[in-house]
C-alpha cells in the first residue's frame, strides 16, 4: 500500500506490511472499498489513540456515500461514531395502500363513528364546506386506520414489499 520502503523493518513492522498486503488483496477480490479518509483515530481511550477500524462498502454503493466523518460525539465505546450520506439519482418509490388488503367491516364502523349522524341541517355554503371537511378527514382517517400503507424494502439487492 505504500511506495516507500523503510530502511529499519522491525517485526512488528513486517507484520503491518503483511497485514496491508492482505488486506490490499482481500479488498481487490471482493470488489471493496475503504470509506475512511484521513488519519484520526477511531479508537480512543484515556491513554491511546488509534486507528484499528476500517469502513468498507461496495465499488458501486461508494459512489453513492458523501460526508464520510468521524464525530467527536461521546458515543459510550472507545470506538468514535461514524457519520454518512447516501447520495442516489434513484427514484424513491411511493408508499401505496391495496384495498384489497383493507378491514372493510373496521372501516364502515370507524367512519361511522367518526361522523357520528352529521349532516342533519345545511343551510348555507359554509355549512355545506364545513360538511364536506369533516367527511374529507374522516373518510382519510378511516381509510388510514384500516387499509395498511405497504412500501418497498430494499434487502441485500432484492426488492421486498413491507406491510
């Protein structure tokens, strides 16, 4: 990994050397990438600080990650929090709602109780606004309630529908 040769190699340098090596290799054979950029420690402890951690994510998926950092946030380890995004052109897919899936009997009773014997008297055209509000939310609300929202999960690169 590095270009420079040391004129002094002690053992515990030719086992770093090694180490690098294998990693090096490790990560060309899986088609891995080290996230981490710059030198602070990741670990750190009253008397010592290192770095002994590695992110790695896949080629296509490291295109995708911006502001890789490390925070100075107290995180109850001796490990330091690491903080990302993910910046994708893909679409996000919309939640949905099947109604074929709905509890219809459980909608009837909900809207039903949440109009609780309205529309008795409409005399004049707020009446009739205030009317068509309260039939608005309530028939939202019940279909809410009872007709479950589903979206698509992404899962180890299967898409997968979640209820």
């Amino acid at each position: 990994m590095s270009d420079v040769i040391p004129t002094h190699i002690t053992s515990a340098g030719v086992v770093q050397i090694i180490i690098e090596e294998a990693l090096l290799e490790y990560l060309i054979t899986t088609d891995l990438d080290i996230l981490d950029t710059g030198n602070s420690p990741t670990f750190v402890v009253s008397n010592r600080q290192e770095i002994i951690d590695i992110s790695l994510a896949s080629n296509d998926l490291a295109q995708e990650i911006i502001n890789w950092k490390f925070t100075d946030k107290e995180s109850l380890s001796d490990h330091r929090h690491i903080h990302f995004s993910i910046q994708s052109d893909r679409p996000q897919i919309p939640a949905w709602r099947n109604p074929r899936t709905a509890s219809w009997d459980s909608f009837k009773e909900d809207l039903r109780r949440r109009m609780g014997g309205r529309m008795t008297s409409l005399r004049t055209v707020e009446d009739v606004e205030r009317e068509v509000s309260v039939l608005q939310t309530s028939l939202v609300e019940s279909c809410t309630d009872n007709c479950k929202e589903r979206r698509k999960v992404s899962k180890r690169g299967a898409i997968m529908v979640a209820p």
